[in-house]
C-alpha cells in the first residue's frame, strides 16, 4: 500500500468531485489541474498551475480539499498553495 498524498492524488480528486458535488466545468477547469508539489508528514503543498485563480481556488475549493485528503489519507495534512510563478523563484 503507497501512503503518499501523490500517489492517492486520483483517489483525493474522485472524492472530492463526487462527495462535494463540483460539476463538470469547474472540476475540470479548477481541479484537474491542481497537482501535488511536495509533501512530509504533516503537510501537502499543491500547485496551482494558473496564478489568476490562487485565491479562488483557496477561498471555495481549500476546505474540501483538506477533507478529501483526509478522507482518504486517514488523518489531518496541512495544505498549502503554491502557483508556478512562485515555485520558480
């Protein structure tokens, strides 16, 4: 069994379209594209791909995220969000 954030991400991302209802558009648009940047014990940084929706995504997606990953991982990670922009620097 892999217990990585990165290797559950599929699982993360199916519950979070199924179990919080995001339709098509903004799952594709907003969610799809999210991918997982690092990782230790306590905590997942996600990289959002298109700096322009950091916040929206942090504002109406962070809190089922953080229940998706917990949901599948079986215990509390804090997440963090990082854009390209700022992991090249």
């Amino acid at each position: 069994m892999n217990s990585t954030v990165g290797s559950n991400w599929n699982k993360i991302l199916e519950i979070l379209r199924t179990e919080f209802n995001i339709l098509s558009p903004s799952f594709n648009t907003f969610i799809v594209p999210l991918k997982v940047y690092g990782e230790d014990e306590n905590s997942v940084t996600i990289l959002i791909e298109n700096e322009a929706f950091e916040d929206f995504i942090k504002n109406k997606y962070g809190i089922f995220i953080d229940n998706s990953v917990e949901a599948v991982m079986g215990k509390h990670y804090t997440i963090n969000f990082i854009t390209n922009k700022s992991a090249n620097t």
